[in-house]
C-alpha cells in the first residue's frame, strides 16, 4: 500500500518506520 505522511516528527517517524518494514511504500511531506 502507498502511504504518504505530512510531517516528519517523533509520531510520523515512528509510523513510517513500522509501516515500512511491514512491506509499504512511504512518501513523507514536510515544510
């Protein structure tokens, strides 16, 4: 699954982290 994330803080980090090692496409945004 694609899954974009605005914001690369502790929460967005986190997240990606886990669901990119679960096999998912991240793309993060962030100003």
């Amino acid at each position: 699954m694609k899954i974009g994330i605005i914001g690369t803080g502790r929460l967005g980090s986190a997240l990606g982290k886990i669901w990119a090692e679960k096999g998912h496409m991240i793309m993060y945004g962030s100003r």
